[in-house]
C-alpha cells in the first residue's frame, strides 16, 4: 500500500550475535504503511531477536534501524508504537479495567479517554462481562485478548505483535485475526510473527521468512510464489491412491513431490505433461478428489527455503493451537 515516502520500518544489515552464535545475519527489511507484514520461521530462527532490535529493545552490533524515516532513538516514536511481547505479562491480581486503564495511562493516556477506550475494546472482543474480574480469574486466552487490547489503547501507528495468535482457540484467533485486518483497513502498518503458514499466507501483503538467523526471501506473496514456482500440481485422493506412488516416482514426469497421505503436492519435470500424470493415475486405480494445476503452497516453497526437518515446527494446522 502506497503512504509517505519514508517507509514505517526500515532495516539495514542488522546483526545480532549471542555468543558465538549469529542470531541475526545482515538482514535487510523494509515495511510500507498500512501492510501487514509477517515473520514467518522455525523456533530460534531469530524473528524475536529482530523485532526486538526494531524496537529498541536489543541493539544490534551491525547495522541501522529507521523508524518514520528518523534514526531517532525508540523512545521518541513511543506514542506512535504498540508492542505485544512473546512473553506475556499482566499484573494478575488487578482487575481487568483497572490494569488496563494503567497501562494506558503509562503511555500518556488520559484516564478518562483510556477507561472509554478500555471498555469499547472489551465489548469489541468479548470481554465485557469480565472487565471487573482479575486478571488471574481469566484464562490464558483471555488474558492474551487483554494485552492485545492493552497494546492497542494509545491507538499507534505501527504495531508490532510477536506469536500473537499463540495459545488462542480457533475462534478467539478468528476474532484476532479480523481485528487484525480492520486495523489495516485504518492505515495501521501491522509486524507480526508466527508459527502457523495458514497465518501468514492469509494475512500478510508481505513476508520475509528466516531461518537460522538469514532472511530466505521477503516480499509479497504473490511475487515470491511468482519467483520460486514452477509447474505445480496438487492432487487429492477420495479413498484409494491405488499406484500413485509409482506414477510420483516417475522422474520424466515428476521433479519432485511432497505426499501426505490423501494430498500430494508434485513439482513437474521439464516438459511434462499434467495430462499424462492425469491418465496415468487414473489407469492405475486412483480415486482423485482434486485435480489441479495451480501456483506452489507457502508450505512448499518453506520447505524448499529452509529444509524438511525445520519446516516441520511451522506446519502444523491451525486447529493444533493450544486450547485456551
């Protein structure tokens, strides 16, 4: 999305080490106003560290951070910033309103503006009837809800939010979700992290995946598939598969395929024919359910970026979020 000329976040060459490990090699990032932008890599690929260095948080040994076009240090763009950590944290024995009314008012809030603010974000995400509970009454999930809203209250520009779907059912992500993309719709400039691919290929305008602290590729989705795509088929099976495998196995048909039991995704070979595959499985007793030519899964490309064995942390389906 187009917005002024100096980008909300900027980054160049960032480089984080602890120890002797390189958390953060020279990465390079650019974030316009009013997109969604999503981290997207395996445990310790170092999106916490690089988001923490955005804000301030961390510094880095190499490198340079522009936040609003200005190198000025993180506390002077304070006002215009939202930040939900990966690890959480309410005082537990507040009530719901009050802590949220405080926090508010740490970020130069009014209290009466902060408490009308405070009770239209809780009605907005379901809270309402608990605003004058304590925080430790509620589950985790609820909990969560209620530091989005605190991150939210002194209405920033840009809002950086790390794993914040983690540890929310489906519904309560749903909600999030579509909270998400209405702020978007405001010209808030969103930065989030994630485990969940469906997440990030939903949500995001643009994305940069990592891993092992190098940024793999970022740009938009579109592109990115556009750049790392070939020929890909996905096929789905109703029931039997009969001799599909050996059909995949064909390398003069087949570069490569990912199978998941009732789902495979192929990559074709130069010059091979869908239609060919098509018969083939056909003839060998396959029962197809989905027949399609399309552009390669974000699943997919991960996998090719960063290898089978890290993907695997940030494969799974959304319904496997913790319950809360």
């Amino acid at each position: 999305m187009s917005g002024d000329a100096s980008p909300p976040v900027a980054a160049r060459g960032l480089v984080k080490r602890y120890g002797h490990v390189l958390a953060v090699d020279h990465v390079d990032l650019s974030v316009e106003q009013g997109d969604i932008y999503g981290f997207l890599g395996p445990n310790g690929a170092g999106k916490t560290t690089a988001m923490r260095m955005l804000l301030g948080l961390l510094h880095p040994e190499e490198g340079e951070v522009r936040l609003f076009g200005e190198r000025r240090a993180v506390r002077d763009h304070a006002a215009r910033i939202g930040y939900l950590p990966e690890e959480r944290g309410l005082y537990p024995r507040m009530r719901v309103l009050d802590a949220l009314v405080f926090l508010a008012e740490v970020k130069g809030v009014a209290r009466r503006v902060a408490r009308s603010r405070a009770l239209e974000w809780l009605d907005r995400l379901g809270l309402g009837d608990w605003r004058l509970r304590r925080v430790n009454e509620l589950s985790k999930g609820m909990q969560q809800k209620v530091q989005f809203i605190a991150t939210m209250l002194h209405d920033p520009d840009l809002v950086i939010l790390d794993e914040p779907f983690s540890g929310l059912d489906p519904v309560n992500t749903q909600v999030l979700k579509d909270t998400v993309v209405e702020l978007r719709r405001r010209g808030k400039t969103i930065v989030f992290s994630t485990h969940i691919m469906e997440q990030a290929e939903k949500l995001c305008d643009e994305l940069c995946i990592i891993a092992r602290g190098r940024k793999l590729v970022d740009g938009a989705l579109s592109d990115i598939k556009r750049t790392h795509g070939g020929h890909h088929l996905v096929v789905g099976f109703d029931g039997s598969a009969g001799a599909a495998q050996q059909v995949f196995a064909d390398r003069g048909l087949v570069k490569k395929v990912d199978d998941y039991g009732q789902f495979a995704e192929l990559e074709l070979a130069s010059g091979a024919d869908a239609q060919v595959i098509l018969q083939r499985l056909v003839v060998s007793g396959a029962r197809l359910s989905r027949f399609e030519l399309m552009e390669p899964s974000l699943n997919k490309i991960f996998i090719d970026l960063v290898g089978p064995e890290a993907a695997r942390a940030v494969m799974r389906p959304e319904g496997e979020a913790a319950r809360a």
